[in-house]
C-alpha cells in the first residue's frame, strides 16, 4: 500500500536545506537535546536498578531471608525451630547463629565489632561468606580453637593479618571479689573476608558457633535461626505463614523488615530522577515546538501553494507531524543507542573517568557500595522510549495546527 502524501512531503521538508540556517541550527539542537535527555535516563535507571541489586545481592549475602530469633534474646532447642521452618516448601536451608556486641583489643588500639557465631557447613547453605573470602579458610573456625574470621576493613582499624593473635572483650562481666571484671579471650586470626559493604566488612567478626555459647555462656540456646528461600521476594509471605507453624517463642523478620530503609531509599530516589529526568526530556521535546513554528513560517508559501492544490487542513496538520515526529524520533534513537551503549559500559567508563580526574566519586568510607553498578532492563528503556516519543508527538501538535490556519491569499501576497 502506497504511504500518502503527507508522509513523503514530511520527510522532504526533514531532508531540504532550509533557507533560513538558524532554522537547522535550532533543529539540531533539539535532537541533540533529546538524545542527552533520553540517554540519561537509560543510563540513570540502570545506574539505581544496579544499586538495588547490589544492595539486595550484598546485603543478603551476609546478612538472611529470614531470621528466627528468641523473644527473650535466645532460642532453646534450635533444631526443632529449624526442622519446623524447613516443612514449608519454600525454605532451602536453615542454619543458627549467636550474635552479640563486643570488643577487639590488639596493642593499644580496640575496636567495637558485632560477633558472629557460625557452623562453617550449615552457614555455607545461607550465606556467601566463602566466596568473599580474602584470606584464610572459613573451615578453620573449629570448636573450642577459638578463631576468628574479620571484615578486612575491621583487620586494617586493628592491623592484624591471618596468624595474629588478638583479645575479644565480651560486654557481659565476671562478679568478682573486687567487683565487675570483663571477659577476655584471646584468638587467632584465620581469615579476612570482603563482601563490599563497609558496614560488614567493618563491624562483622565470625566464630564457631559453640565458641560463640561458650564465651556468651548461652550452653545449648542460640539467638536465633536464619532460612533461605527459593525465592527471596517470597519472604514477606512465607514469614507470616511460618508465624502459625513454629511453636518456639520468638520473633520473626524478613528482609524487608530488616533492611527495609535500604531498599526504601532507593526505589524512592529511582522514582524522583525518573521524574526529574523526564522533565529534561519534555524540555527537549518541546525546543521542537521553536523548531517547526520557524519551519512553518519558513514554508507558509508552500503551504498556501499546497491548499489552492486542494490540500486540506488535516493535510497541512499531517506534514508537519510526520516532520516534527521524524526529528523526534531521530534524536529519540540516538538516545537510546547512547545511552545502552553507556549502561553497559559503566563499568569501565567510569572508573577511566575518575583515573582522568584523579577522585573516587563513591568512597568506600561513605557509601555502601563503592562501585558505580548497572543493570540495564530493556523494561524500562521501552517505557523511557515510550513517553519521550510521546511528548515529542505533542510538540508538533501546535505548530502543525498553525500550519493549518495559514491564509493562503495572505501568504502568497508577497511572492
């Protein structure tokens, strides 16, 4: 089927050479407008897609699905908890833990940490700390030796390495004689592991889970119980549905609950810059606006040579929004390209950048993640294509109406 008229002629007054340049100056700058404007969405919503998975992946790394814990700050009989919570065909794997403050002590130098106390085999089935692993053996944390695995921003604050010796300061004291004195226990480094947050990879030491009730003096209780799920955006509903079948006293958190703040944050700066950013792209769409008012005034002889041809109204309309839309489209397509093409390259262009300018523009020591991420969904580039193809058609909608009103006695008076 032949396309019509209008369609050919749009195209012809996108291709010609303009009288008047400042025109085409004006045109050009509109798809360059749309195209910066397009591609830093893309690439923005990558960018916060990127760090809703990194937290999610990171966080859940060390941290778990779901957490059991006792409603009196520990849980007697813990496999039976675990045996219960694993009857429901979601949970993968159950493992427990005992988790309380305390101090390191090396030299003259201490350190506040958060003590974990792990089963190397069954922590291996809830979290990832093998695989972070800097140093050392996770399985070198054996009962009664009394070592410790440390975040490697923990081991540098103490300067120790795997071999050292360093004195864990226990918060609960000794009733003495003389009064109230602490419990020290001395242990040998056997790892430094890195899972990329500074919170952990600062604040976290990991022991043997019956060092941990030996030096806590918890006997046979634990804190709690972490599960795995098959799926992890299943546990705000599999936490309520174990709520009915555990029979233990306790409490029990998703991870949403847990590090709901995290997440929160995020999916609400993600939602402001696509909204900020969309205002850009609607400012470049409408320089079109500018644009096709001058290409109108530019072609009103053509015009009116067009109308006393028997072209109607919607006609006139139809050329100029095929124009309008083409130069939409073009920058439209630039953008994307652009901006795909940056997404998945972040990875290498902005750490080139920070070399050039010799800055680190996410310090470690501030952010949780100190890496640009990225995970481009092409979810997301359809609906940024979408809207900006959207607004550059409503750009074209006024000037094309001007176009239509245009007189043509008026307009060929002076030819």
């Amino acid at each position: 089927m032949a396309l019509p008229y209008e369609f050919w002629i749009g195209l012809r007054y996108t291709r010609a050479k303009r009288r008047n340049h400042f025109i085409s100056f004006i045109s050009a700058f509109s798809v360059l407008g749309i195209a910066l404007g397009v591609a830093a969405l893309i690439v923005v919503l990558s960018v916060m897609n990127g760090f809703q998975k990194e937290l999610r992946t990171r966080i859940l790394g060390v941290a778990s699905h779901i957490q059991i814990m006792g409603a009196e700050g520990d849980l007697a009989h813990w496999q039976e908890v675990a045996a219960q919570a694993g009857r429901h065909k979601s949970v993968r794997a159950a493992a427990p833990f005992v988790q309380s403050q305390g101090m390191f002590s090396v030299d003259q130098g201490v350190r506040g940490t958060l003590v974990r106390g792990i089963v190397p085999e069954l922590e291996d089935r809830v979290a990832d700390f093998r695989a972070h692993l800097k140093e050392g053996r996770l399985d070198d944390l054996r009962p009664g030796a009394f070592n410790v695995v440390l975040g490697i921003e923990l081991a540098r604050a103490l300067r120790t390495f795997v071999g050292d010796r360093i004195t864990l300061i226990a918060p609960q004291g000794t009733v003495t004689p003389a009064g109230i004195v602490p419990r020290l226990k001395t242990f040998t480094v056997v790892g430094i592991f890195e899972v990329g947050m500074y919170e952990y990879d600062s604040g976290l030491a990991l022991i043997h889970l019956e060092d941990a009730q030996r030096l806590y003096r918890m006997g046979d209780r634990v804190s709690g119980v972490r599960l795995k799920l098959d799926d992890l955006f299943l546990a705000p509903r599999v936490a309520r549905e174990l709520a009915g079948t555990i029979s233990a006293d306790a409490f029990i958190y998703d991870w949403t609950k847990s590090h709901a703040n995290f997440f929160r944050a995020v999916q609400i700066e993600k939602n402001m810059m696509f909204i900020i950013l969309s205002l850009i792209v609607a400012v470049a769409a409408f320089n079109l606006v500018t644009t096709l008012v001058m290409a109108v005034t530019d072609k009103e002889a053509d015009i009116a040579i067009l109308r006393t041809l028997g072209a109607r109204p919607a006609s006139i309309m139809a050329v100029f929004i095929v124009q309008g839309a083409v130069v939409g489209l073009f920058g439209l397509l630039l953008g994307i390209a652009g901006g795909v093409a940056l997404a998945l390259n972040i990875d290498v262009v902005v750490p080139f950048i920070e070399q050039l300018l010799g800055t680190q523009f996410l310090d470690k020591q501030v952010y949780y993640i100190s890496q640009l991420p990225s995970d481009l969904r092409w979810g997301d580039v359809a609906l940024v294509t979408g809207i900006s193809f959207v607004l550059a058609l409503l750009a074209t909608l006024y000037p094309s109406w001007r176009a239509a009103r245009v007189n043509p006695a008026e307009a060929l008076r002076y030819e």
